[in-house]
C-alpha cells in the first residue's frame, strides 16, 4: 500500500485463507470514500510480498514472491510501473535487474528507486540489490 497525498493505493498480495496471489489492485479516495479499480493491462504478475514505493507522480512494484509456469512459489525478479495520471501500466526492463527476491526493502531518493535486501530462491537473505 502507498499514499500518493490525495489516494491510497493497493495492489497485489495474497488471497484471504487461501495460497493464491493476487494481480489486482486499487485506488482509495477518503475525501469522498469510493473505490476505482486498477487496469488489468500492462499489470505484473499476481504476487505479494513486493517492494512498492510511490516517487511522487507514479506506483512503483518490484520483485516479490509469485508462480512459475509450473505452478511453484518462486522469488520474482520483474516488476511496473503504474502512472496515476495516465491509468497506465508499463513493464520494467528486465536488463542489469537485481537477482529474484522476496521481502526487499526499496526507498524512493529521487531520480532513484533503491533496492536492497530480501529473501532468495534458496531462503537465504540477500546483501545486495540495485537502483532504478
């Protein structure tokens, strides 16, 4: 969850009572107590246990645990970007990303996102990460 000033934001996580992830998401405005779903297109994969940080104009989401295309929880090495103003996702490159983690910790340092930390495939806690 974010707060961008005026709206909180959800996204992704995990299904109550059950293993499932989720890739949906929404916007909370309390000034006049409604709800507006997420776009489906452009989303990442369902997953929880990501890094999501706000930069002031867009949703950043990365990494987190999710499913392989066998079905197996697998650490995520993927993520989006989600800008408020255009309702729209775009994917992040792949390119010079960080190994796959769950339960990294990322910080907002304008011009940077900075990524660091996490669990590994192997339950092994990470000591590295990188900045986008």
């Amino acid at each position: 969850m974010v707060w961008t000033g005026r709206d909180v934001i959800i996204w992704g996580g995990a299904g109550e009572n059950t293993p499932v992830f989720l890739g949906d998401g929404a916007r909370y405005d309390p000034d006049s107590d409604t709800w507006i779903s997420l776009p489906m297109t452009g989303a990442p994969q369902p997953r929880a246990n990501h890094a999501m940080i706000w930069t002031g104009s867009t949703l950043v989401i990365w990494g987190g645990t999710g499913y392989d295309e066998f079905g197996r929880q697998v650490p995520l090495a993927s993520g989006a970007r989600y800008t408020a103003t255009t309702d729209t996702w775009t994917p992040i490159t792949t390119q010079g990303a960080p190994t796959p983690r769950r339960a990294a910790a990322a910080v907002w340092v304008a011009p940077w996102l900075i990524y660091w930390g996490g669990i590994s495939f192997q339950q092994e806690l990470m000591l590295t990460g990188g900045r986008y």
